[in-house]
C-alpha cells in the first residue's frame, strides 16, 4: 500500500507555500513534480562528470557516456523494448512525434489516409496537417462520444487499404479517456497500416509493454514522469527505424562525412544528431527508477482511489459538472461550475495555493465538441492526498461563491 505522506517527503517543493498558502499541486497532467532522487542526480552530474559523450577518450567523458548509455537501458527496460537501439533519446513528446511525421514524408503518397482521433493534443494533430501537406495524404479523425470515449465503429469504418498511418494518445490530457490501444493497433496492422501512440499522458500511471501491445511507434515526456524537461523519448521497431531517413543532420549521426557523400550512423544515433541532454537523458533514467521503486501498480491502485474521491467530492457541488465521463479514465477531472468562466475559478484557486489548469488544454477541438471556451483540470498525481482533494472542494466552493 502506498503511504503518500511518507513519500511526499522525497518532493521538496511539496513544502512550499504559495500566496501564504500551503501549496497544492494538481497540474499533473502538464508537468509532474521532480523528487529528490532525481534533483541528486542531475547536481552530481555537474558537479562530478559533465562532459560530451561518445567522443573523448578521458575519463569524464566515458563516464558520462556509460551513465547515458545505462539510462536508455532502463528506459528500454521499462517499457520492454526489444533492443535498446529502439529506444531513441529526443527533446520530448513534441519532438519524437515531428520525428516520425517528418520521416514519413517519403513513405506517403498522394490519396495515402493517416486516421488520428478527436481526443488528440495539438502537438499531435499539427505535424500531421503538415505531413499532409507535403505528401497529398488525407487526414481522418476517429470522432468521440458525450462520455469522451473515441467510437470504435466510426473507427473500424475509417480503416482500409488506403490507411498508412494511425496515431492516438493512450490517455487524454484534457479529459484523462483512456484508449483501447490493444484493439486500436490490432485493427490497423490488419489493413497494414503501421501505428504510432502518443504515451505522455499515460507513462506516469501505467507501465507500458511495447512487445505485448505490438506498437510500432510509442512517444514520451520525462517531465511528466517525474524527471526533468526538455528529454522523452522515441520507441520505434528496428525495421520501422530502419525505414525512416534521419531527422536532422549533424554531429552523432554520421559514420563516414565528404562533400561527396555522407553515410549515416547505426541506430539509435541516426536519429541523434548533435550534442544531446546527456544530463537530461541520465535523470530520466533515475526518474524510470524512482517510480519504479513505489510500483506502478500501486500508483494506479492508490490514483484510482483519489479519483472516486475527487469526482464524488467535486459533484457534491451544485451546478459542477464533469467533462470526461468514461469508466475508463485516470485521476485527471476536468470540469466547469454553471455561468462561471474556468479561468476565473483558476485565477480564485491559485490565490488559496491550489495549482490547476485552466483554459482548453491544447485541445481545442474536444472544448469545441463540448461548446465549451474551456475547463478547469484537476489531475492528480501518487504524492497527492485526499487533504489537498478537500481542500480543492473547499475552494471551489469559495471560488462559486465569489462569482455568481
Ligand atoms: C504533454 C503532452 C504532449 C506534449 O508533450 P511535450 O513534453 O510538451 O512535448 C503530447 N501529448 C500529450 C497527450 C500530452 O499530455
């Protein structure tokens, strides 16, 4: 059983006050807080072996490259890669998605469909447009239902021999749905169409198996796992790799240079070019640990509870309703009170200390679906407690009070 008390005590920012408050963090969903697990080790990094990787042959450069090296090991670890030249270290989930959009550009021909759903982050429907764009190729959207739940039939109708591509997010951020990806990548490889999944959203709640789920392509963010910015990560099956072009050109990702001809490096650094955030990409490492260490299991156990709690506390208030209603979903809860804008109630809660988002979430369309300008989204992460639920129930109760 997971003892949230004791291991608020590994997050120091936990401790803070804000606006005179004790702060209250339920902005998970955008960024996770970091433990002091992973602040240690990114301060031994610059303290002890910052240096390049994979080039020098002194002493802190080998050390900076074993310990990278040893991270993407844990990364292909968690998320049971097959090889750990199948784990690509990028800038995030943003980038490992322009990655792959850019490299199909080759692989796409006009009247070619690439199938995304309507729950998607706009870092996930832009690449695609432009991909699009450059190729001929069609976009086609899986539509949702009032629970916010993609229609699986609407989808198997969308599938056919003209479909290359599909891409969905495991979980929505916005209203934390989660997909039928089993049964999504099933359906795709059978009219042969490869499938990427968006996984930042579910990398803090559920440990993924990428061999089980037969994924072609699975992306994520450290930073929502409780490890720095600026570092995710790419899985890509090795032919899948192997048939996409590098993305960028530089140092790392070459073997042989000439003016004549340049021949490019061997994964996983064809697709590595330059200087990485070798520091970045160590934390990362630590973060897989750390979470590792309390269990996923008992994270989704524990999640769960706070998000019964939370969506039977918050419906406690008149005229609140629920955004995302689905059976299925993780401990994020959008919501908005009757006549009253999201931000307003945004703007109240922060001055109690309460961190929420506000707005649509980079989502616009799901907001358009609803005809809403937007929600609050309270998402709660292990290191949350029913207290900090109370004390949101309390202030929302406030915040209502203000505004009507
Ligand atoms: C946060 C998020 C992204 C974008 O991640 P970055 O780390 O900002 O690149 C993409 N998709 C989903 C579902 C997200 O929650």
């Amino acid at each position: 059983m997971l003892n949230a008390d004791h291991i608020r005590k590994d997050f120091p920012i936990l401790s803070r006050q804000v606006n005179g408050k004790p702060l209250v963090y339920f902005d998970n969903a955008a960024t996770s807080q970091t433990p002091q697990q992973v602040i240690d080790v990114i301060v031994d990094y610059y303290s002890n072996y910052n240096a390049n990787i994979h080039r020098g042959v002194h002493t802190l450069s080998q050390e900076a490259t074993d310990k990278y090296e040893a991270a993407r090991n844990t990364i292909q670890k968690h998320f049971n890669a097959k090889h750990n030249y199948e784990i690509i270290l990028t800038a995030g989930t943003t980038e490992s998605i322009n990655l792959v959009a850019q490299g199909f550009t080759s692989l796409l021909k006009e009247g070619d469909e690439i199938i995304v759903s309507a729950l998607e982050h706009h870092s996930n429907i832009v690449p695609w447009q432009m991909l699009c764009e450059r190729t001929g190729a069609v976009l086609k959207v899986i539509p949702m239902n009032l629970e916010g739940e993609l229609i699986m039939e609407a989808y198997n109708a969308l599938l056919s021999d003209r479909t290359k591509l599909v891409f969905v997010n495991h979980i929505s951020n916005a209203l934390g749905t989660i997909n039928p990806i089993e049964y999504i990548i099933e359906k795709a490889h059978a009219v042969g169409a490869a499938v990427l999944i968006d996984g930042a959203q579910s990398c803090p709640h559920i440990k993924p198996d990428v061999q089980a789920l037969d994924v072609d392509f699975y992306v994520a963010s450290a930073h929502k796992m409780c490890g720095p910015t600026g570092v995710g990560l790419l899985y890509g099956k090795e032919e899948w790799l192997n048939k996409l072009p590098p993305y960028q050109g530089g140092g790392e990702m070459i073997d042989q240079v000439s003016f004549e001809k340049t021949t490019y490096a061997g994964l996983p650094h064809k697709f590595e070019a330059g200087t990485p955030n070798i520091c970045g990409g160590i934390a990362f490492g630590a973060a897989v640990d750390y979470m590792n260490a309390i269990g996923f299991e008992a994270i989704a156990t524990y999640e769960n509870e706070l998000l019964a709690y939370g969506t039977q506390r918050l419906l406690e208030i008149e005229g609140l309703k629920i955004y995302g209603t689905s059976a299925n979903k993780t401990s994020v809860i959008s919501f908005n009170l009757e006549g009253i804008h999201p931000y307003d109630v945004g703007t109240l809660l922060d001055k109690m200390g309460i961190a929420v988002r506000t707005g649509h979430h980079c989502t616009q369309p799901i907001m358009d679906f609803f005809k809403i300008p937007g929600t609050v989204r309270a998402s709660f992460s292990f290191y949350n407690t029913k207290a900090e639920i109370d004390a949101l129930v309390e202030g929302v109760k406030k915040a209502k009070m203000m505004l009507s």
